[in-house]
RNA sequence: GCCCGGAUAGCUCAGUCGGCCAGAGCACCUGUCUUGUAAACAGGGGGUCGAGGGUUCGAAUCCCUCUUCGGGCUCCA
C-alpha cells in the first residue's frame, strides 16, 4: 500500500491523496464536473498546472474556468498556439511576447523581410490552430539554463533578449541563470512562466480578431512588429455571447449614429478631427450646454469668454510651449515677427482673468467658467470621430483659492460633477488618481505629495473606489479623474479634478489675506464633460442614440391618419410648441405603418396619431418608444406626461 | 508619426481577368393612392468612381504621391 499525503482545500477541509497526486488528481477525487472545469490549481498560494505533484501539507484549491484565472489561463494557452501555428506556416518568422489581455490575447511576430499579414493568413493561421488543438498536445513545463536556452532560441533575437534580461516579458520567469520554458511537443517551445491548461485539447473557443503593427517593447524608436489579436473564452457561449456584445457595440459607435441620426459630420474639406454639428446634434448639444451653465451658475461660478488666439509668451509663461508645443497647432506670424498660437487649453487666459486686479481672500474662492474652444494638434493616427477630436470645447473651469479652502473645494468640486453627470444619465463612477508623471513634470516631490494626498482623501471621504494610475497626472499637478461605465458596461474618462501649485507661481498671482499680506492661491483645474464633443458622443453610445426626453432634438411627432385630419395635428404641433415641447407632424401622403416605421427608426421618444375618434374627443393615440400604444389619450393628459419626463430627465 | 486595411450616388454596398452608355436597395423629386400603429404603387433625377501623376490602344480596376476614414502601436496638457 502507498502512503497518503493530506491536502487542506480552502473550505479548511482536508483530503488524503495517494503519494504522487497532482493537481488534477485532486480535482478528480473531489467531483468529475470539477475535473472538467478545472484549468489550473493554486498551490500554497502560487499558480500550479494540473500535472503539478502535490506535497504533504500543501494547501490548494482548483481554479476553473468559470474563474477569471482560470479563463486568463485559457487565453495564455491559446496566445501560445497562436504562436505555434504562426512559425509552422511561416518559415523564417519569429516571436517576441504574447500575453492574455481583457477579453483575449496577442502575440507580436516579426516575419522576414518585413512582411506582414494579410486577412487571408488569419484564416491560415486558425486553420492551423484548430489542427494543433485536435492534436492535443501537452504543455509541459521546464527549466533549463540560461545558456541553453540561448543556444535553442538563437534564431529568435527577441527571445534571447528576454532571456538575457535586456527586455521585459511579463509571462517569462527568468532568474538566476534558470529559464523556464514551457514545450507543446513535438515542435513547439516558447519562453515562460506559466501556468498552462494540460494540453492544448482543452482549447478551441476563440477567434483571431485582427492583424495590428505594434512597436517592439512598446517604443516607437524599436521596429515595428506584426500583433495578431484573438479573443478567447471558456465556451462557444461566451465567445458567442462576446461577438454579440462587440456588434452591439458597433451598432451604438457614435460615427455611425451620427451619420444614421444626422447630428454631425466631418467634411473633408475643412480638415481631420474638425465637427461640424448640423441642427438636430445641436440642439442637443445646446440642451446640455445649457442645463450645465444653470448648473455652474447655481453652483457659484462665473462666466468668463477668451480669444481663439494668443501670443505665445502666454504659453511660454505657462510652460506648456516647453512641454507641448509638439501637441498645438504651428504659429501664425503677424505683427513684424510676433507669434500667435491656436489655444490648446484656457486656463492662461482665466488666469489673466484673476490676475486682473489685485484680489482679496474676501475674493475667494473664485471659480471662473467657460466654454473654451481649444485646438490640439493630435497625431494623426490618433484622431477618432468624436472622442479624440482636434479642435473641440472644453466646459473648463478654474477655481483659485487658498491653500486651506482648496481640500473643501475639491470634494464641493466632486460632489457637484457628480451629481451633474447623474443628471447626464451616467451613474456608475468609479476615480482614477494619477500622480506624478516620470518625466515631464515641474514641482517638487513634497507639492506633489501634499496635491495627492488632498485627492486621495476627497475621494476616500466620497466613499468612491479609488484606482491609482502613477504617473498619469499632468505636468503641473496630479489628476482625479471620474471614470464612468455606461449602458453596456464600457468605462470612459469623464471628469477631470487637478490640483495645480505650479501656475499660479508661474504667473506670479496673489491675494491679500486677512493678515494684510500678499498670499499665493492655489488653483483647481476641472472640467466635467472634459470636452463637449466627447461627451455628446459617450452620451450617444450610452444611448444608443434613443435620447431621453429632455435631449430629444424633436421629441413628439404627430401624424394624421388622413389627409382630412392634418389641420388637427397642426394644431396639436402647435399646441406642443406653446408648451414648449420640440415637435413636428408628417402629412398623410403614406401610409400610416410606414410613417410610423420611420419616426421609430428616428428613435423619437413619442409618436402620436391621430384620427377621427381624436380629432372628435381631443385625444391621442400614444405611441412612445418603447412602448405600447396607447390609445383615445387626452391631449392635456399628454402634455403633463411629457413635461414630467422632460423634468425628470427621464 | 508608425503598421495593416479602406475610399464607387445623400446613405449602405455590388462592380469578374484592365474592355460597351458604372449598377442595386434605401433616401430624394413627380404623380397616383387617403391610409388607425415598424416598408403603398408607378415614374424620374442624381456619380470627374477621394485628389493628382504614371503605365496602357483602353484604367473605378495596375503603379506612385497626397488627402481622408477604420483597426492597432505610440501619444492624449
């Protein structure tokens, strides 16, 4: 008889196992549904294969694939076959990194003579990949010595970097001369630290998405190498589920909506990244610029108005010439040689603003806002439709104030963004902090410190899940910033909070504190659509173009059964826009079905239609978006029921 | 800026190997129909095939440059 080890499972439990068990041995002994589902185990703490020999005493629970673990195992086994069918189809071809990422994998490659993939090869290389998981090879773990590991990669310079220490892989282990490979016989080995699922066999959920270039190490200066991207779940449900999920994405993309809803373009003619809004995008987006500026109005801020343009010892004054003259669009010369520059951002010119005159603490807080137009000179393969626009308007604001009055007037600052972005119908936030960039930063380490500590504690106090992003901040302060997820769960930056100690230095500002001395105020850059364009487009997307009533460009289109009640719906149109509603009819020269067809692919919130009875009795027949009809409703009945949606911002 | 892939009517797209006056659906215009809740019928107009250059007897189609869009990389004050 063999001896027994004991193994404790996380309920505290413990199990005997013949010496010589594994990983899967346990999860065997424990159920046959969990045998199957298991992918790898957690031993004493650290990820383990199947194949892992347990030891007396070792503590392990089974990680499955229903465990994000476990589905980041799937997708690092799959990067790996991904790799392996690529250098069997294509001679010559070498590999450098290949991880799991959100939702999938990578993996980079460099062909020979700086080829690259077509489509076509894609299709190839899957092809490939489902023979290589048919043929249920096993991933067996090794480790072998620097030097031999040298010799068996030689002819892939990438990974002879990775193995010399010289380039970082996040799925390698190597240490002290010891290099751990994992080998998917007969013809694959690849550098890494594992863990994997036991063959190859318990793959086969995924899809190659995409050929993309990406720089070597992630530095534009290294060259350029082929990524193919793939996506990878657990089940055929939930890769399915997942390509459901990314056409209802596409449905919803803004460029698109734009186009189908006729609320902007981007005419050639006037230049990349430049909108232009047409009357439908704009009354929304005057709605929204209004109901902020009644918001900052209530809040305590004024209104301030600055020129398009500045000499540029206004931007050498602030830094950003040093910093981000790259990131503005060239100078006009005027004036015998003076430049002038396109502003990328505002906060100069408030700050011209405050230092108008000498200022009192009586003065403060002092909270200017604009609508600031701002030119950015984006890189051109970074420009995208909306959200990465180069000229767009900020809803920027400037808050200058004391030191002491700065901790209350971040958190009142916070409060206000996001109870505003609630009334935007976002409300599932979570904060980014980002701290002090490693280059391109002014101040000292202990102004930087003091500026992040007051953020951390705004946003701690606020209750909000804090996610640090070191290094994120901007050269003159660190940045909260409010992440919020819309309707299909998708995260965008919205609201930017930064603490700056530097600008108002720079401009040398000052007030006169109750003491009768001159004192430097600090400042509070925050913008809460960040930029209205960008806003205007994730409101969009989150819903999918069916406005709420209160954004609605029209929300009520009536239409007349007959020709001989279209002096009723006039009326009705009439009688909507006295109240104040956005409304308009479509005559009876079609049928009704196809009318209505086409006010619902406008996605307006309410169709009415009216016929004899209405016309008879002052009603309406009632057809809201989403919605069943609704028929013989009373006009005034209506009227109220819209004006409690438009207030409720329903 | 870099890599890959696009650009044909207002929109979505077809167009074979380089070969007749470049097509469809929707939209638009005109007429007919007078309609009770997601596509009435008929007719019509509309294109310098993104721009410029080249190859060719002949280019939407092949080559080059540029503009612009999409997906990535890098970037995002």
């Amino acid at each position: 008889m063999s001896s027994q080890i004991t193994i404790t499972l996380p309920d505290g439990s413990e199990r005997q196992l013949d010496e010589g068990a594994t990983v899967g041995d346990l999860a065997a002994s424990i159920g046959a549904r969990l045998a199957k589902a298991a992918v790898i185990g957690s031993v004493n703490g650290v990820e383990r294969d199947l194949v892992w020999p347990l030891a007396d005493g070792d503590v392990v629970s089974i990680i499955t694939e229903t465990d994000d673990r476990g589905l980041y195992t799937i997708r690092h086994s799959t990067a790996h076959v991904l790799a392996q069918a690529v250098l069997d189809l294509f001679p010559g071809a070498t590999f450098a990194i290949g991880p799991p990422v959100e939702n999938g994998f990578y993996y980079d490659f460099e062909l020979p003579d700086r080829g690259t993939f077509t489509p076509d090869d894609l299709e190839r290389i899957d092809t490939r990949m489902r023979e290589i998981i048919k043929e249920q090879q096993p991933f067996i773990r090794d480790e072998i010595a620097e030097a031999v590991a040298l010799e068996l990669f030689r002819d892939h310079k990438y990974k002879c970097e990775i193995i010399r220490g010289a380039a970082e892989d996040p799925m390698s282990a190597t240490e002290t001369g010891l290099v751990r490979t994992y080998e998917n016989p007969p013809r694959f080995i690849d550098l890494c630290r594992g863990p994997h699922v036991p063959d190859t066999g318990r793959l086969g959920h995924f899809k190659l998405m995409r050929v993309a270039g990406a720089y070597w190490r992630g530095d534009e200066k290294n060259p350029m190498l082929q990524r193919i991207y793939g996506t990878a779940w657990a089940s055929k449900k939930e890769l399915e589920a997942y390509l459901t999920r990314l056409e209802e994405a596409e449905k919803r993309d803004h460029r698109k909506l734009g186009v189908e809803l006729d609320l902007f373009s981007f005419p050639e003619e006037i230049g990349s990244g430049l909108a232009v809004f047409h009357p439908k995008g704009g009354i929304i987006r005057r709605i929204m610029e209004d109901y902020s500026r009644t918001r900052h109005e209530q809040a305590g801020y004024e209104f301030v108005y600055s020129p398009h343009i500045t000499k540029s010892n206004l931007f050498e004054k602030s830094g950003h010439l040093d910093w981000y003259a790259d990131g503005m669009y060239p100078p006009m010369e005027l004036d015998g040689g003076t430049e002038y520059y396109l502003k990328p951002m505002n906060c100069p010119f408030h700050i011209l603003i405050f230092g108008s005159g000498q200022r009192s603490y009586r003065e403060l807080p002092l909270r200017l806002f604009e609508f600031g137009t701002v030119y950015r000179y984006e890189k051109s393969g970074v420009v995208q439709g909306l959200t990465r626009a180069r000229g767009f308007a900020q809803d920027d604001a400037h808050i200058f104030c004391t030191r002491e009055q700065a901790p209350a007037e971040l958190a009142r600052a916070l409060d206000f963004v996001l109870d505003l972005l609630r009334d935007y119908g976002l409300d599932d936030f979570y904060v980014e902090l980002s701290t002090k960039p490693e280059t391109k930063a002014v101040g000292t380490d202990e102004e930087w410190e003091e500026a992040i500590e007051v953020l951390r504690t705004v946003a701690l106090d606020k209750g909000m899940q804090l996610v640090m992003d070191e290094g994120g901040g901007a050269f003159y302060g660190p940045k909260i910033s409010v992440q919020a997820r819309d309707a299909i769960g998708r995260t965008w930056q919205m609201s930017t909070i930064q603490l700056d100690f530097q600008l108002p230095q720079r401009f040398d500002l000052s007030y006169v504190g109750a003491d009768n001395e001159r004192h430097r105020p600090v400042m509070i850059h925050r913008a809460l659509f960040g930029s209205v364009e960008r806003f205007f487009a994730v409101l969009l997307e989150h819903y999918a173009g069916a406005f709420p009533a209160w954004l609605a460009p029209v929300q009520v289109r009536v239409l007349p059964v007959r020709g001989d009640h279209d002096q009723f719906a006039r009326d009705l149109v009439d009688r909507l826009r006295a109240a104040g509603f956005r409304s308009d009819m479509v005559v009876a020269d079609e049928p009704l079905g196809g009318r209505i067809r086409k006010a619902k692919m406008e996605k307006l919130p309410y169709v009415l239609v009216v016929g004899d009875d209405d016309v008879a009795n002052d009603t309406v027949g009632v057809n809201p978006r989403g919605g069943d009809v609704e028929r013989d409703v009373a006009v005034d009945a209506f009227i109220a029921r819209l004006g409690a949606d438009v207030a409720a911002h329903a």
